[in-house]
C-alpha cells in the first residue's frame, strides 16, 4: 500500500484558537479517529506540532550552512500536526483525510509520498 501525508493547516492567532471546552471536544474527537486509523491498519504515525515561532530553519548559501529563528513559510496557516497513513489509492486517502478533517475541524492536505526507486 502506499503511503500519505494528511497534513493540518492552521492559523496561530488567538482569535483561530478554540476555547478549551470546545477544543478538549475535538481532542476527543481525534483520539477516536486515530484508533480508528489503528483498528484498520491505515496507522503509521501521527504528530501535532508546536507552534512555528519555535521553528529554526537550517539552509545553506554559498556553501555556508546558516540557521534562522522561525518558520520558512511565512504565511498565515502553519503546519500545525500530520498522520502518516497506508492507503491502496488516494481515493480511500481522501476517505480518511475527511474523517480526519471532520475530527479535528481544520483543513486537511492530502500528499502522497514518492515510490521508492527500484
């Protein structure tokens, strides 16, 4: 099978945060999705991310290797959190993409991984 990034875009600002009664409600509801992933066999692994301002960005120009505070997008939506699923096609990722997007109410990206070469 292969494998598929399903990836959670968020917007960091306090106004995009829900309130904690509603946020330990999709909390729960993730935790349900995840065993669910689980039960079938489409788990890999999964991950929420801190927030981007704790990200530090390591790139090399001309030859020097140089590191900066910060995320390297900066836009609005970060990448807030990811599973890794096994799915036979990405009709049946996208299945899984929507009951992830449904539990944690964020948009999610769906992104197959490359082949590994033969």
């Amino acid at each position: 099978m292969k494998q598929y990034l399903l990836a959670v875009h968020h917007a960091e600002d306090e106004a995009s945060i829900p309130p904690p009664e509603v946020l330990a409600g999709i909390m729960k509801d993730v935790d349900v999705f995840n065993e669910e992933l689980r039960a079938t066999g489409a788990w890999v692994f999964a991950g929420g991310l801190h927030p981007s301002s704790t990200a530090t960005v390591v790139q090399v120009k001309d030859g020097e290797v140089i590191t900066t505070d910060g995320p390297f997008a900066e836009t609005k939506e970060q990448l807030g959190g990811f599973w890794i699923v096994k799915a036979p096609d990405l009709d049946a990722a996208l299945s899984l993409a929507a009951k992830g997007a449904v539990a944690c109410q964020l948009p999610v990206e769906v992104r197959p991984f490359q082949d590994d070469p033969e």
